[in-house]
C-alpha cells in the first residue's frame, strides 16, 4: 500500500495561497476545453493541468522508429524535474559556451526541440503564457562556436520528413543528381514541421551541437556530448516552451544518449510542490534507473507496430472500495490490444495531465463513485465551471482527529496485464478546487472520458495520475514498472531536496 499524509483544512489555505496564480484552466485541453472560473467574491484557483503536447495521437510527422546507430558508453544520468501548472521541465545545457533552455519532459513524443531567438522566434496562439510570463529563454546557435545545422544526408534529416525514401530531403534541398548518388550533398536539412495532439505545431531547422548531462555520482558532475541532434524552433502554433522527446525514435533525447537499450525511471512529486526552488522531481537514465527494480510490479510494455516509438501498457479491471463495499469494472479488450490500424493500447504519457478513459468504462466507473458518494452534497457549480464531471463538498475533519478527509473517498486501483495492481494515492485523482470555506471542502474527480476512443490509444495514463508514484521504463526487458512512494523521500535521497 502507499503511505498517505493529512493536509488539514488550515493546512489547504496555506497551499491555496501559496498558489494563486498557478491553478487555472488550460485553454487547449486534450479533449475538452474547460473554462475559467471568474467570480468576485473568491479567487480563480482551479487546477488546471489537462494540457497535452505528446504527438501521438496519432501523428504523422515525425519518427519512424529509425534505431540511433551512435555508440556511447553506458551513461547514469540524475536530472531534476521542476514542476510546473501543466507539466515537468527539465533544462536542456546546450552550445559553446552553454546556454541553459528549460523544456518539457515528454514520453510521448520523439523530437527534443528549443525555441530559436535568434529566427525571431514566433508562437502563435500563446498569449496565456505571454500574460502569466512563463515564456522560457531561446537558444541562440550563432552564440555557439559549435552550433552547425545538420545535412539533408543525415538520417535525422529522413526521420524527421518521414520519408522512406532517404534522397527525397537533399532533393528539396536542391542538390543535384550527382551528389544525390554519391550521398555527399553538402546542404543543409530543408525545415521541418513537426505536429502534437489538440492540433500544436512547431516549424524550425535541425541543428547539431554539444549537450551536457549531469552524472549520478554528483549534482555538479557533467558529461558533454558532441552532434547533438535537436530542433531549432523558429515558429510554434500553441506550443510556447521546448520539448525533450523520450520516445523510442531516433531522434529522441533518450536514443541520442545510447540508453533505448537501458531505460529511465522518475518519480513525479505532487503539485503541492509545484514552483517550490528548493525540491525537484528525480529523472533518472541508465543502470542506476533499474537499481530498484526489485521491488517494484511490472507490467509489460505492449508493442504497436505501426507506432513503435510509444509507451503502451494494458489495463484490464479497474476497482472501486471503501470500507464496506468493493466493486472491480472490467475494461474493454481495446484497452489491452491493438488493432491493424494501430489503434487501441493504454498510452503512459508525461506530456498529458490527466488519466483519459473510454466512455464505457468512464461512465461504468463514474457510476460507482457516486454510488459511494450519495452521503455527500455535488458541487455542481464547479462541475460546470471546470468541466469536470464530479465535484463534492465535503467536510473538513479537526486537526486533532486522526483521520482526514482521504477516508471519505473511496479508494481506486487500477488492474495491469501480469497481475500488477497499482492503488493511486486519493490526491491523485480527487484534488481540492478552491481554499476551504466553512469548514468544508471542494474536491473534483480528475479522471477524464476520451472523446475519440476508436482513434488513436484507447486510454491515456497521464502525468497527474502518476504523482507519488515511482515509474520505471526497462527497456531492455519491454516492461514497466510501478511502486507508490513519497517522491520528496527519493528526491531527498538523490540530493535533489535543498533545506
């Protein structure tokens, strides 16, 4: 079982505070589009996190699943995860001399790609992070002595195109006949544009340069890599910051540093941490990523062969209990197997927020929550002003009672392919709205239904989900696994934790 912690309604008021102008609704949301609340008796403090960038959905620009042929020797890598509304950044140390570009981590997409500033760069649509100033800094390639674009020959230049055919990208290039055969066409890669799911995009050249990682053994320790192969972003379609892809593509941050072979694990720390400096959630790559393996559950990772660059697990049962009842709902066979056109599978993604499920087990498990719940009063108004399909109020127990409101809600489980059976944390999935008032409490079921389950994966296991959870991605074996923790205690371990 994961150990839980109290947070007393005083408590709340603290991190509500504390977090004012962090929670509020993501204007492009995954699959439904909440609104903001707006009223002037109390402060917007939504949490809104339902953003999703990974290109999966299925896209079709990009990688191909081109294995990196580079060879590197074995690498342990320790990087920090700051968390942030909608998402994990982890800085990218780039270029001669280093410039320091913050990006998003995600697993569900394969180009690792920074904004430009020296193309002028342009996002579009992005006027949210322009007001909350949470745009990030630009690389500058013409800053760095060891920035060079890469060539239409390279097979990053094909991978990138989508090209099966790897003359067709130095043919637009413009190169001739001649040097097309010979294969030593000297120009560079034509730009490329690359797209994610809800419709971003982001339009920029490949570049090559040297990138630093820091070494488990010390927080200071770092090791540089030469021929860098990223995105050199000019434009984006509402997608303001950067993306570390860690896909299994060629092009992906993980496949450039010879670790597809290894695996990473992480362990994302809840969003009461969120923009708190002095802890950051630990991404660990290489063998020190497998070190605990022992003791975790492992389910395997599913193969989709026409999307092999993605995490997939299979989910077969979902349990609902409290105290005197328990109920497991079955999933849909989907949720667990692919079909000829690539479609179905449970995708585990960073880059989306929230658990997506299809709408027969969704409203199956909706169900039951409420049955459970009856003794409680809906707060309906939140449900429409966040779109979320279930808001409770509910009481704020005393600080000197032992319990607190966690055994109000009932606890969820969810049921993987080989037995694993991982139970969430409750703030995973019934999060407080608002700072409490009247000695009660606003909570709201972040479980969200799929709009379009006959397309793409089946379900998505996102982000918010896996919060106090260690997730380890052993590739070398293809399976995944899963072991509830305090993530404060492992970045504390890690040295990731300033007091």
């Amino acid at each position: 079982m994961h150990s839980s912690f109290t947070i007393s309604c005083m408590s709340l008021t603290l991190i509500f505070l504390s977090f004012v102008m962090t929670l509020f609704i993501q204007s492009h949301a995954l699959h439904k589009t909440p609104t903001t609340i707006s009223t002037s008796t109390s402060p917007s403090l939504v949490l809104g996190m339902t953003h999703s960038r990974a290109s999966r959905f299925h896209r079709l620009k990009g990688s191909r699943g081109v294995m990196n042929s580079r060879k590197l020797e074995a690498l342990d890598i320790l990087e920090p995860l700051r968390e942030v509304r909608d998402g994990y950044l982890i800085s990218l140390n780039i270029g001669t001399p280093p410039q320091v570009i913050q990006v998003y981590m995600d697993t569900g997409s394969d180009l690792t790609w920074v904004p430009c500033g020296n193309l002028s760069f342009e996002c579009i649509n992005c006027d949210d992070y322009r007001t909350s100033n949470r745009m990030t800094s630009t690389f500058s390639p013409s800053r760095s002595s060891s920035a060079v674009r890469d060539l239409c020959t390279s097979a990053f230049c094909t991978d990138i195109h989508s090209s099966d055919n790897s003359y067709d990208p130095c043919a637009a290039a413009g190169c001739s006949l001649t040097t097309l055969v010979n294969g030593n066409c000297p120009r560079p890669c034509p730009l490329f544009s690359y797209t994610y799911g809800e419709g971003g995009l982001v339009m920029g050249a490949l570049t090559r340069d040297v990138i630093r990682v820091h070494g488990s053994t010390s927080p200071n320790a770092t090791r540089q890599i030469s021929g860098f192969c990223f995105g050199c972003v000019g434009s984006t379609y509402r997608e303001p910051i950067g993306i570390a892809g860690f896909g299994r593509g060629s092009l992906s941050l993980l496949s450039q540093l010879g670790l597809l072979r290894k695996g990473f694990s992480y362990c994302f720390l809840p969003f009461k941490y969120a923009n708190d400096p002095n802890i950051t959630s630990p991404l660990v790559m290489g063998d020190l990523a497998m070190a605990s393996k022992d003791s975790l559950q492992f389910t395997p990772l599913l193969k989709n062969p026409l999307y092999p660059n993605s995490y997939y697990i299979g989910l077969k049962t979902i349990s609902v209990s409290n105290s005197t009842s328990s109920t497991s709902i079955e999933a849909s066979s989907n949720l667990s197997e692919f079909d000829t056109d690539g479609n179905g599978g449970m995708l585990i993604d960073s880059g989306t927020t929230y658990t997506h499920l299809p709408k027969p087990l969704y409203s199956d498990l909706l169900s039951k929550i409420q049955s459970l719940m009856m003794m409680h009063p809906r707060a309906q108004d939140f449900e429409k002003r966040t779109g979320f399909d279930l808001c409770y109020s509910l009481p704020c127990l005393s600080n000197s009672s032992s319990a607190d409101d966690h055994e109000l809600l009932p606890s969820l489980t969810f049921h993987f392919i080989g037995n694993v059976n991982l139970t969430l944390p409750k703030e995973n999935y019934f999060y407080a709205m608002a700072a409490p008032s009247n000695s009660r409490i606003v909570k709201c079921f972040l479980i969200q239904i799929m709009d379009d389950e006959d397309y793409g994966p089946a379900g998505v296991f996102g982000s918010f989900q896996q919060h106090n959870v260690q997730v380890v991605y052993d590739l070398e074996e293809d399976r995944m696994g899963f072991q509830p923790m305090e993530c404060a205690s492992s970045a504390a371990s890690l040295g990731l934790h300033r007091t």
